[in-house]
C-alpha cells in the first residue's frame, strides 16, 4: 500500500488525458472544482459546460451532446446524480442506449460529516437495475484513472462511482483493469472477501491477519464477474461482501443472487443495513455501522 490519494482526483486526471479527443466534453451541476472537472474546464474551456444546481438538466443535456456524436461526461454528487435525476437517466440515456458517462462522487458514508442526506448509499441498487447501464466502483486512483480511460472506449451508458476521500493506494499503473473482470488481490480458500471501493481495504487487512483468504476486488458490479463468483462459492466455505452501500440491493445482493442461482453457499453481507447515515467522520461512521477489519476477522474465526 502506497501514499493516499483519492479516487475523484485519479478521474480528474484521467478526464484531463481523455481532452485530446475532441469527441470528449464535460459537464457539471456547478461542482466542476469539488467532482475534479476543473483541470479540463482550465485546458478545454470550449467543451467544459456547467448548467447550474440542475441536474436533470445535466444528464439530458449529456444525451442530447451524445445524440450528435459527442462523448459527454457528467459529473455531480451521489445524492444528486443519480438521487436527484435517475429518471432522467432512465429515459433520456439508457432507453435511448445513448453513449453518456455520468461519474458521481461524495458517495457513501465516505461523506462524513455532510451527513445523511448527502450520504448517498442507494446508487448501486438504483443503477445497476437499470438496462443498458455499466456500473463501476474503482478501489482507488489509479484503478479510478484507468476506469476512466475504459469507459471512454466503451459505447453505451456508464456509470462510475467514487467517495471524497483520499485512500491507500492498493493497485499501480501497471495492473491491469478489465470491466467485468474482477481482480484477485490476495488467495486463498478459508473464506472470499468480495468488495468494491477503498472500504475493500479493511478486506484486504483482514484477510492479511487470518491468512488463507482470497480477495476479490468486484470494481465493476455489473456486468459482474459470474465466473469469479461462482468459483469462489465452489472453493471457499463462505463468501463475506463488503460495501459502502445499503446491503439491500448492492454488491452483496448482486453476489447473493449469482451465488443462489448457481451454486449456493453462505453469504454474509456487510455494509449498511436498512437505515440512514449522520454526521461524523467516516471512520467513526465505519465503525458504527460495522463496516471494519474487526467486524471481518470475527466472521472469520
């Protein structure tokens, strides 16, 4: 694990490297500085479109850049895109299959003291529902720089999900970063931890105490890995999801629902559970909902 940095700073990055595609254009709901669009917004005025604190407008915009043969990205906070717009979304994007990029930040309990009502913890339920929709969650900046890359070559709607926070770098600009294809950060056969976003890194340190215990870093939850899944369910003895996300309608619920159809085996879920969030740090809120390395090593014993 490397220094800190957080995931809406590698899209930024990456968004500023996709600039010299003329095809790329960005927009924002009067977040540009906060959602890390800025960089382009200074080297590409000509592209760079704010709407102002409309974000229905946002994404039907998008649609409309898309219809004429642009590659927009939209960008706003979790609460409001796509907890503000996902009809919108629905309508103008996916039933139209139209080639719009919407990345959110400030997702999660990640928010901290912005409290409940920023705290966006249903985007992946409502998301992943939705046809046509590519749903990705990196782990951190370079897997966020590469997924940025990624979607930019995809053609269809994309969604990609991130937290404000700087987090511990696990991966490096040298792996590899496939959508739908999971990647494998630690083996074993005692237990799978499958999770997506920095909240995997108490997985990772859980599973480096107990030993003997594979790591599945599942970024993209939908397309999910099925095969990745279905093997873990076949070799290990149980499978622990982990998300900073309602359980209900997440990752783990996606995992639960391959696991069931295929080759059932148990599953246990961590995150948040059927409630709302409230101000303090993230750590603190980590800790409350039990979303920790402890919480893991306990099921794991």
């Amino acid at each position: 694990m490397k220094d800190e940095k957080s995931c809406r700073d590698g899209f930024g990055e990456a968004l500023l490297e996709l600039g010299k595609n003329k095809k790329i254009v960005a927009l924002s709901a009067d977040l540009a500085p906060s959602v890390r669009m800025k960089w382009f917004k200074e080297k590409y005025p000509n592209r760079y479109f704010d709407v102002g604190v409309a974000e229905q407008n946002l994404v039907t915009v998008g649609s409309g850049l898309a219809h004429v043969g642009k590659i927009p990205f939209v960008s706003s906070f979790g609460t409001f895109s796509p907890g503000r717009n996902w009809e919108q979304i629905r309508t103008t994007i996916c039933y139209n299959n139209v080639n719009v990029k919407i990345v959110s930040t400030h997702t999660g309990l990640d928010v901290g003291q912005d409290g409940a009502t920023h705290q966006m913890l249903e985007d992946i339920a409502l998301m992943r529902t939705l046809p046509n929709m590519i749903v990705i969650q990196p782990i951190d900046f370079e897997q966020a720089k590469k997924a940025t890359h990624a979607i930019s070559k995809y053609n269809g709607p994309c969604y990609i999900r991130m937290g404000r926070s700087k987090n511990e770098e696990i991966t490096t600009s040298k792996t590899d970063f496939k959508i739908g294809k999971a990647q494998e950060l630690r083996k074993g056969k005692k237990a799978c931890i499958i999770g997506c976003g920095p909240i995997l890194i108490e997985g990772i340190k859980a599973a480096d105490e107990i030993k003997n215990v594979r790591v599945l870093n599942m970024h993209t939850i939908k397309p999910i890995d099925k095969k990745a899944i279905i093997k873990a369910a076949k070799e290990c003895k149980k499978i622990i999801t982990i998300e900073d996300h309602q359980i209900n309608g997440g990752l783990g619920s996606a995992v639960a629902e391959i696991v069931s159809e295929n080759y059932p085996c148990k599953v246990i879920r961590i995150g948040v559970n059927d409630k709302f969030g409230e101000s303090g740090t993230a750590k603190e809120l980590f800790k409350k909902n039990k979303i920790t390395k402890n919480k893991i090593i306990n099921l794991l014993k």
